[in-house]
C-alpha cells in the first residue's frame, strides 16, 4: 500500500556530521545506548557541550537512536534549547526521522524547509528545487527567536496553489527541542545554528518513489509532472 510504502524509512541510511569547533574541545564523556556509542566533548570556545561526530554511516535505526541519545545528553548538559538539522535529499526519510524523536521525546517543534518557499522569487531553468527559492532570512530570524526565547511566527505553504497562506505562532518548545528539516537545512548559512547535524540517505530509486507518491498527494501532479521538475 502507499501508507507502508511512505513508512519504509528504515532502508535510509543516517550520518552524524562534524559539530562546530569540533577541534577546540576537551572533557570527553562517552555514553552507548543500544551497542551505539554517543560521544560529548566540552567545546572550550562556546563553553558548552557538542557531540563528537560519528565516522562513516549507520542505518535509519541506528542513527534515531544515536540521534535521541545525543539530544537527550545535550539537553542534559547545556540546559537550553537544543537545535537539530536534518538534511538529505527528497523521499530520503528526514520527515520520518524527525516525527520517530519527537515520538520519543515530545512537545518539541519541528520545521519543515518545505514551507520556507518564497513563490515571489523567479524559478530559474524550471529547477523547482533551486536552494534560492528559499526563505532562509526569515527562517534564522525564527531560530532567532526561539533561541533568545521569544515566540515567532513560522511560515505556512500551500503547495497546491504555489503560495505562502499563513503564519503558525509558536513558543519555544517545553522540550528543549526544534528540529529543521529539509533538503537545504545543512548549508554553510544554516550549519552554525544545529548542536546536532545529521545526513539522511536512501537508495536512488526508492527516494525517487517516495518523491512521486508525496507530491501526486500534496499538490495534485501526476506521476509525469512530479517526475519532469526533479533536476
């Protein structure tokens, strides 16, 4: 069926990338949840705490455990809001991958990328996944927010009439936790917000599949279309 089909997210492959100063650190305390090692080192120039990246890459389940055991030792440490990135390409699993945590850990926020779609901005060689059409001013100014503890107004996109439609007003999670995700999430402008980075991959074919069902269902294409705007 389409359902199990959207759910087969475990095929995924997932990567913890390199933390910010990751080079400047010291105090390390090491951490296993299911046989995965979770690592932490006190980065001395943020004067807080950064998981140490993981080397090579770990299935879907591996990597929500490593990811949840690291968010939980960040929000244990730190004692502030804990901002996760995560990143791959369309039909990958990062959707599936940020509602599995915050199954685990709730009241936490998730951002889409998707709704940061500016329909303003002019599509170029109908690349309609171009990275420029994305809002990602207004997206920092909403980490802003929440991480100087103000509530903000999150960007809401319809994709069916290709237009922004409303603002959804949030506060900073009770959880400690936002998690940002979207194929752009781990640009250059974007990384230096993330305590946690992850890389969501999956097979070629099944991430085109997943791509095809997603958008015949959220904005009505059919397969051929769907299929003519994937550069």
């Amino acid at each position: 069926s389409r359902d199990r089909t959207l759910h087969r997210a475990h095929r995924s492959a997932v990567r913890i990338l390199e933390q910010k100063h990751a080079n400047k650190t010291s105090h390390h305390k090491q951490d296993t949840m299911s046989g995965i090692g979770v690592e932490l080192a006190f980065n001395d120039e943020a004067k807080d705490y950064r998981i140490v990246p993981k080397k090579g890459m770990m299935s879907f389940d591996q990597g929500f455990f490593c990811a949840v055991r690291a968010i939980q030792l960040l929000r244990e440490k730190n004692k502030r809001l804990v901002f996760v990135g995560i990143a791959g390409p369309s039909g990958s699993g990062k959707t599936s991958l940020a509602r599995k945590i915050t199954n685990v850990i709730p009241k936490s926020l998730i951002i889409s990328l998707d709704n940061y779609l500016d329909s303003s901005r002019q599509v170029l060689e109908e690349n309609f996944d171009d990275y420029r059409l994305m809002d990602f001013e207004l997206l920092i100014k909403n980490l802003q927010d929440l991480k100087e503890g103000r509530e903000t107004d999150l960007p809401l996109y319809d994709f069916r009439k290709s237009g922004r439609y409303a603002y959804q007003h949030v506060q900073p999670p009770e959880s400690q936790l936002v998690i940002v995700e979207g194929t752009y999430v781990l640009r250059a402008e974007l990384r230096p917000w993330f305590d946690l980075k992850i890389a969501v991959s999956g097979g070629i074919h099944f991430d085109l599949l997943k791509r095809i069902l997603r958008d015949t269902s959220r904005t009505g294409q059919n397969p051929s279309e769907s299929i003519s705007q994937i550069t």
